[in-house]
C-alpha cells in the first residue's frame, strides 16, 4: 500500500479510472493499486480495554473490508501462492489487535457457536527450508480445518502464537487428538499431516516461523498469516491478561532448565485404558510421580472403544511442554481432557509442582466406572 499524492484530486480521479483505491484513516489517506493486495500501513490498531470488548479494532476493520472489495480480493481460505512451489511474496509487517499480554479467554464460546461441516479448508506445506504458502489468508469468526504437512526428511513445526491468542483453537488431530489451552507451536513428523481447527477472531498480520524439531527457528523459514474482516459480535471476544490462562508460576523457567536433558531424566510412565465385557479399567491405578522430576505420561487406549482421559485437577498443577500424537505434537499452555480412539497412543510430557493425590476418570459414554489416581510427593 502506497501514501496516497498530495493532491487528494489526484487519487479520486485515478479511483474513477479503476487505478487506484483510496482508504481514509486517522494517520492519513492510503493508496491501493487495483488487485493489489490490502495491507495495514502506518494504521494504529487500538485495542479495548474492557474485558470481552475489544471494539477499538471495529473501524479499522470497517475500512479494510472497504479497501478489500474495491480491490476483488480472494475468497476467505484461499492462499496467494501455488500449492506446488514455495511462494517468494514477501511476508507482511506483523500487527495484532491485542497487546502481548492478552489473549481470547472464551475460545470455547467460538467452538461451540461454528458449523465446523462447512469449515474452509486450507493447506500448509513444511520443508525444502519454506513454508508454502509463505501468507496464509483467513477471515475473522469463520471456522477453518487446516492441512499442514511435512514434505521434508525431518520433523518440522510451526510457532504462530500470536495467531493463537488471537484465535479461538479447537484442537489438532494427527491420529491421536491434542486439545490444549493456548496452543503455542505446533510440529509435524515428517511425512506426516496434522489438522488444525480454529475459528481467526482478532484480525491482524500474524507471524509464521518455521521450527527445527527441538525448537530453534529455522533460517528463512517464514510467513504470516493475515485475517481480515470485522471482530465477531455473536459470540463476543472476551479479551484477559495471559496470566489467566492458568499456567503454574514458574512454569517457562523449570521447563527451559528441563527440555534440554528430558529425553535422559524423565519419569516414563504408560497408563493402559481397556475395555472388556467384563470390565473396563485403568493400568495401573496409581501413578506415582515427583514434585519438579519431569514426567511423560502415555496412554494407550488397548479397548474396542473410544476413551477421554480426565485428570483436571492434576493439569492445573503440572507445568506442561508438550502433547504428542501419531503424526505430530503440539506445545501450550495447559492440557485438556481430549478423545483417544481404539487403538491410539497419546503422551504428555509435563512437570508437577504440587503434591497431592489427583483422580483420573474417563468421560466417554459408558465409561464413568473408570477409576484410578495420580500420586505426586515431595
């Protein structure tokens, strides 16, 4: 997007020819080449500090939807590059409609409210060091299911967590299925294909950085993710600090220090749920752990049936890294309860920080009878 002349005469008169379009805002007017794509330049985004507002972002969004259909842009979910060679568009300028420290605490809420049988269904392709398409488009309050596979010889991932806090996830799925509570970064084995589902609701430019396996960015492995379009009203964003989330205290700093030696010093553990005609259980049915000895718990759901795995009261003291599928892993805030299907392993990879004596159940149907228990000590 270019500054719009000096004589304003100027620009109305090229808008009648079809050669320009002109946005107003409060730092001035903009130009637009015809067909160009739309982008946020020198436009302050204010956002809300009321909770469950954030309306600050309401013109802006007004104008951009202005600009976009005087310049015929793409349908919500298309990608601007072809799916068969990594785009060489340069990534747009990062911009968000909540501070660092916020994030959408009703996710559920969008969850819920999406007819997830019409969701769009956009690809992303990891490997040969790009992500492709390097500018993935979407629209606020629209339901998306996601395709991001791993084409290259090693395990991939992809750090968007600016995307998320401003998006309603529902979970990804990849074999096992992950539900977390603010995802952060997601990795694909490779060969393998994970699905993402998520509803945008901030718009904003949003960060794409490509992830070596443990972590690290890899060199020019980038790309955003634009979502434009208005903040939904039904349901409404409810905007709160990141602290609450709920994460231990401490939490990022024991999981830095215990990352790099896991592998080495990890509690391993497998917790097998099976279903029978005589019965349906948990093995075993207790678990003991430590207090700070980071610990990964795998489940195996060994039965016919569908399992979900419930342990709340536990996850909300355990400082979590990751949670690990067939195809892939995700990283986030807290783990949540998710559906194991017959046959599926899943694995959670966390830290306890208090003792105590947790329950763990399952929620599937016809599974209530399902007891056993996590013990943690000092």
């Amino acid at each position: 997007m270019q500054r719009c002349f000096p004589e304003e005469n100027r620009c109305r008169s090229e808008s009648r020819q079809g050669l320009c379009h002109c946005v107003r805002s409060g730092n001035g007017t903009f130009r637009t080449s015809r067909g160009n794509r739309v982008m946020e330049d020198a436009v302050a985004i204010v956002p809300s500090n009321r909770k469950g507002g954030a309306l600050g972002v309401v013109a802006l969004a007004s104008a951009a939807l202005l600009v976009l259909s005087g310049c015929g842009s793409t349908a919500s979910g298309e990608v601007k590059a072809g799916a068969a060679a990594a785009s060489t568009e340069a990534a747009p300028a990062a911009t968000s409609a909540l501070a660092a420290d916020e994030w959408v605490a009703n996710p559920g809420d969008f969850k819920e409210a999406a007819n997830w049988d019409s969701a769009k269904k956009p690809e992303i392709t990891l490997g040969g060091g790009a992500i492709n398409p390097s500018n993935l488009d979407l629209v606020a309050g629209e339901p998306y299911q996601i395709s991001i596979t791993n084409n290259d010889s090693v395990d991939l991932g992809v750090g968007m967590k600016d995307f998320f806090r401003s998006s309603a996830v529902r979970k990804t799925e990849s074999g096992a299925e992950i539900k977390l509570i603010l995802f952060k970064e997601i990795f694909v084995k490779a060969g393998q294909t994970v699905e993402l589902f998520l509803v945008p609701v901030m718009p904003g430019t949003y960060d794409m950085t490509g992830l070596a396996a443990n972590g690290t960015p890899v060199d020019g492995m980038t790309g955003a993710v634009t979502v434009t379009g208005a903040v939904p009203t039904t349901p409404k964003p409810t905007i709160e600090k990141l602290s609450t989330v709920g994460e231990p205290e401490g939490a990022a700093d024991m999981l830095a220090a215990a990352i790099p030696t896991w592998d080495a010093t990890a509690t391993a553990v497998t917790i097998t749920m099976g279903d029978t005609e005589e019965a349906h259980f948990f093995e075993p049915t207790d678990t003991a752990l430590k207090v700070g000895v980071p610990a990964t718990i795998t489940f195996v759901n060994a039965g016919s049936t569908m399992h979900v795995y419930e342990m709340a009261d536990f996850l909300k003291t355990a400082a979590l890294w990751q949670v690990t599928g067939t195809g892939g892993w995700s990283t986030g805030g807290l783990a949540k309860p998710a559906d194991v299907e017959a046959g599926v392993t899943t694995s959670l990879s966390v830290i306890p920080t208090q003792a105590g004596t947790f329950e763990l159940t399952d929620s599937a149907p016809g599974m209530e009878s399902m007891k056993a228990t996590i013990t943690v000590t000092e």
